[in-house]
C-alpha cells in the first residue's frame, strides 16, 4: 500500500483531492464517463480492480455510473455531509474516496454507483490472439 506521500507524488492535484479528501470532479468532465469498450475499471491510487464494464450504464448524472461492483472491492461507509444523508463509496484495498452509491439505479440490483471518473482507471479487455 502507498504511503499518504507516495499518494501526492503519484496523484495529480485534481485526483488526489477527489480520491483523499473526499471532492467531486465537475459532472460530465470525466474521462471515462463515455467509456463504452469492454474492460476493468480499477482505482487510480492502487489499482485494486473496482468494476467490470459490464456493470457500466449510462444514468445522465455527469458521472460514471455502475450497478454493482466486484465482491469485496469496495467498502459503503455513512456520510453526513452537506446536511444529507448518503453512503459514500470507498476502494476497499486504500480506503480512497470514490463517489456514492444510491438506490435508484435502471437494473435488478436497483443500485447506482455513481463514481467520479478522475477516481479510475481503465484497463481495456486484451483481445485473444488467434492462432
């Protein structure tokens, strides 16, 4: 596991302030909001893989939105802030913030991660080599 200061030497400003101190990139600025390519979305400070891009969907929110994540990949913790009461989503390997989860997702799981791209990364599917 990364120190807190290998953290800020790895992380760009924006990424660390998202994923360490709990901020939010500005909706529909992402990246990877529009990923549509099949892969692994894992976390951007230790890689600990996060999503499948199965999970992924479209929710019109300004973020990546995922209706359920890899067992044991993330961790839900209450959130009091902003005088509203949320469940944050954090990378159950770094503890890093990664957005929320909300109970108003389109699928069976009636969940919506709604996670901020910056917190991301992706790792295309490798295509088999035909032989």
């Amino acid at each position: 596991m990364p120190t807190e200061e290998e953290l800020k030497k790895k992380l760009s400003p924006e990424r660390y302030a998202v994923l360490r101190e709990k901020g939010t990139e500005a909706p529909f600025s992402g990246e990877l909001l529009k990923e549509k390519r099949s892969g692994m979305f894992k976390c951007a400070a230790c890689g600990n893989q996060l999503f499948e891009s199965s999970k992924k969907f479209d929710s019109g929110t300004g973020w990546p939105s995922f209706d359920q994540a890899l067992p044991g990949a993330v961790e839900f913790v209450d959130d009091e802030s902003l005088g509203m009461h949320r469940t944050e989503v954090v990378c159950a390997k770094c503890k890093s913030h990664l957005g929320h989860v909300f109970n108003d997702g389109p699928t069976s799981t009636g969940k919506r991660h709604c996670i901020n791209s910056v917190c991301l990364e992706f790792e295309p599917q490798r295509e088999r080599s035909r032989v």
